[in-house]
C-alpha cells in the first residue's frame, strides 16, 4: 500500500528535476562560473599579457585588493556612485508615483498616455543618451535654447562638462546631475508599473470612507494609499538601488565616466580595457558585489524583523 504513492512521489521528483535542470544548467554556465571565475582572477596577479596562465592553482595575493582600496579614486568613485545611486533611486521611484495616482483613473486616451509613458524604459539605451546628448549640447541643444529665450539664462550651459551645480545643499558636477536626471527619467516607468499595479488592488472603499470623514487629498494620501504602497515601495527601493549600483552603460555612454561622474562600475570598465589589469578590475568588482551583499543583508534583516510577531 505504500509502494505506489513512494513510486508516484519518486516520479514526480523526476519529472520536476528534468523540467528544472535546463534552468539550472544555464544558471550554472552563464551566472556561477563567470562568477567563480571572476573572484579567481580578484586574487592572482592577472593581466592581459598572462591570462592564459593563470589558474585554479596559480599564485593567489591580496595585492589587487590592496591596490583598489589603497587608491584614492575609489573612494571618490564610490562615493559618486552612491550619490548617483541614492538620488537617482529616489526621484525614479517618486516620478512612478506621481505618474501611477495621475494616471490611474478613467480618462479619454488613458491608455495611449500609459503606453507613451514607458517609452523612456523601453527605447535603446544608445539612442536615449544620443538624444540626451543632442538636447542639452551648449552649441545646439534645444535645452540650452529654451533656458536663453525663456528662462533668462546669461549663457549656454555646459550640462556634461566639470560645470559644478548643487544637489541637496552639497555641491555636486553638473554632469553628475545631469545622469541622475536621466536615470531618474528612464526608470520611472519602472516604478510606474508597479505602483499602478498596487493602486489598482486598492479598495475604493477605504478612500471613499476618509472621503465621507472629511480628509482632504493629502491626508488620504498620507493615511490611506501611502500604507498600501509601502512593501511595494521598499521593494522598488531594493531592486532599483542594486540596478543603478551596478549601472554602467547610461553613465558611459553619456559621459564616459568623465566629469566627475566616474562610478565604481566605469573603475572596473578602466582598470580592464585601459590598464589591461584582468585581477584589479575583478578585485572592484568583488568589492563592489560585496557592498551590495552588505545592503541587501540589512535590508532582508529589517524586512524579517517587520514580518516576524511580537
């Protein structure tokens, strides 16, 4: 009698193996090894010239590690990327929500304007800085154009130059500003998506009710939808905050990494095409990931803490 259902659960445990295997195995070659690999190379002596002999077995040192947060670039690297990172997070997320309560809705054309609204997030990222870089040119952007006619400026300005401009009080490069306006207006929509999906789930009746007690527009969206949207907020927070960490090729092609707008991520770009040094690059980048691991380790522990019952 106990036979059958063993053999049905060893088939069953066949069958979900064989379905999960080609998942496993493109995990394994596209994501783990090059993993492997790359934390290998982090502590070998590893150039271009010599990357044919370097190995499992070869001679390990902690010399890359010593060089990358030895050098004072880093530091200044790492701090640029976590303003660009922390900003840019931020006004993305709060362009979807402005975006999502406008456009939730009923309205002639709400569709068409939804649709419009991604296009940012989905167009090539080569042509979105093409345009970006076309737009705010001192010598022809329209940017430029609309800031002397309209705006009163004295002069063109140079939005991708060493230009300095102020963000929060701290004085930051106007380039740095400038890719943090792009990043915030091409992953919007990426916020937009998900906080629409959450209001949708909204109960009408909740607002209805502050509405029949006299809340005004901010509070209910202080104590009624705010509330809602938070787990969804802090998710985007998370997931966005590892993406623009990482980011590489919005700021690269832009800026080059120049103007005071190199990242950790353009260092490691550098110390591999620049310098040809295959373990320093992949030093940073370990040190990089780990900086994520450590964010993402507080962030799942707060979350936990949350969840778990007094």
């Amino acid at each position: 009698m106990t036979r059958e259902p063993t053999t049905r659960r060893r088939r069953e445990a066949r069958t979900a193996l064989a379905l999960l295997s080609p998942t496993l195995v493109i995990t394994l070659v596209v994501v783990v090894l090059p993993m492997l690999w790359a934390l290998m190379l982090a502590f070998q002596r590893a150039r271009l010239i010599n990357i044919r002999y370097t190995g499992l077995l070869g001679h390990h040192t902690l010399e890359n590690f010593a060089y990358v947060l030895g050098e004072p670039g880093f530091w200044q690297g790492l701090a640029v990327t976590l303003i660009y990172t922390i900003a840019g997070t931020f006004l993305s997320i709060a362009g979807g929500l402005v975006a999502a309560l406008a456009l939730r809705d009923r309205f002639r054309g709400r569709g068409l304007v939804r649709a419009s609204i991604l296009l940012p997030y989905v167009a090539p990222v080569v042509a979105a800085t093409f345009v970006w870089q076309v737009m705010l040119s001192p010598q022809y952007g329209i940017a430029n154009e609309l800031g002397t006619r309209l705006l009163g400026w004295d002069r063109p300005v140079a939005f991708l130059s060493e230009a300095r401009g102020e963000l929060l009080g701290v004085t930051v490069p106007t380039a740095l500003l400038t890719v943090i306006a792009f990043e915030a207006w091409r992953y919007f929509p990426f916020a937009f998506l998900f906080l629409l999906a959450r209001l949708q789930a909204v109960p009408k009746e909740l607002e209805e009710a502050a509405l029949v007690d006299g809340a005004t527009p901010a509070q209910r969206l202080r104590h009624v939808i705010m509330p809602q949207l938070w787990r969804v907020v802090a998710l985007l927070s998370v997931l966005r905050f590892v993406f623009t960490f990482n980011k590489f090729d919005d700021v690269y092609l832009l800026t080059g990494g120049g103007a005071g707008t190199e990242m950790v991520s353009v260092r490691v770009f550098t110390l591999l095409t620049a310098r040809d040094d295959i373990g320093a690059s992949a030093a940073q980048a370990v040190v990089l990931a780990l900086v994520l691991v450590v964010f993402l380790a507080v962030y799942l522990r707060s979350f936990a803490a949350e969840r778990s019952p007094e």
